[in-house]
C-alpha cells in the first residue's frame, strides 16, 4: 500500500489545526501509521528541503520551520500521494482551490499550514529522513472492507 509523509507545519500547530488536518484525512479513509511531534533539527530541515537550500527563500523558509513544533506523520492508503496533495491544494494559497487545506486555511505562500510528499519517491525519502523503520505501525482499519473493493 502507498505511503506519504504529511507534516503540519508551525504556522498550522500554532493555529489549532493538527486536528483538522487529522480528521481530513481520516475521513478520507486513510490511515496513521506513524507520528512524531517536535522541533525540527536543523540538519533535518537541510536534508528535507534539500532542493530549496540554494533558493532566495531559503533563509525564510528554514526560520519558519523552526519557529515552534511540527506535527510529523506517516500516512497509508491507495493513491496517497497524488489524493493528498490534491487535498493539500496548491503551494500557493492564492491559487489554491477552496475545500483544499491551504485554500480553507492559509493565505501565504511561505505559511502554507501543511507539507505533502509531491511522489512516491519524494515520500519513500522523506519518511526515511524523520522515521526509523520500526516507528512505522502496521495495522488493519476495521472499516478497510468498506473502503477497498
Ligand atoms: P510544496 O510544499 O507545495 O511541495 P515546494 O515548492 O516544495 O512546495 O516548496 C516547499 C515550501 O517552501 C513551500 O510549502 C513553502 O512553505 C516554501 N516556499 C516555496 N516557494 C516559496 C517562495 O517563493 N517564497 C517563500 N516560501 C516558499
């Protein structure tokens, strides 16, 4: 089964949305198998935004996330990569669509509430960079029947 790494970021903990993250995605029907709530390291921060460390806002964005605690999650379910991150919406809450998290919740492209992986490979990587393998759960839903045909 498909996995992703999902972190709510300071912006969303500090505004009280760790729960509303969690239900959408509960809802949706897919599963935790994993979570950690902490202060990002910054050597953690590097590798994880590893593309974004020569960018002009890098200096803002390693700030940002560093501001306070990050809710960090593994998440399971068919086709999670792609449904999250069109649950997510786009990077920029401007042209992000209502009923998506950013698009109900935030207005700046840098405070953008939530980090989705962008692919599988993205996801494998980045849940090797803040999980051990046996911080992952393995575990039936009990409503998997009526979700999978
Ligand atoms: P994503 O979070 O939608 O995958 P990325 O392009 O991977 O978007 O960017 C990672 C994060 O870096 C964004 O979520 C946002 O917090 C920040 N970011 C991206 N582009 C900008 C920018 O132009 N200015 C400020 N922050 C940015």
């Amino acid at each position: 089964m498909e996995r992703t790494f999902l972190m709510v970021k300071p912006d969303g903990v500090q505004r009280g949305l760790i729960g509303e993250v969690i239900t959408r995605f509960e809802r949706r029907g897919f599963k935790m198998v994993a979570s950690r709530f902490e202060r990002l390291p910054d050597a953690r921060v590097m590798e994880h935004y590893a593309e974004h460390v020569q960018k002009p806002f890098f200096p803002g964005l390693k700030a940002y996330i560093t501001s306070g605690p990050c809710f960090m999650m593994v998440w399971e379910g068919k086709d999670i990569v792609k449904i999250s991150r069109d649950m997510i919406g786009a990077t920029n809450p401007a042209g992000a669509a209502p009923g998506t998290i950013r698009g109900d919740f935030a207005l700046e492209i840098g405070m953008n509430v939530i980090h989705g992986s962008d692919s599988v490979e993205t996801a494998n990587r980045e849940i090797a960079i803040h999980f051990k393998p046996e911080e992952l759960v393995s575990y039936t839903r009990i409503d998997e029947q009526y979700l999978y045909e």
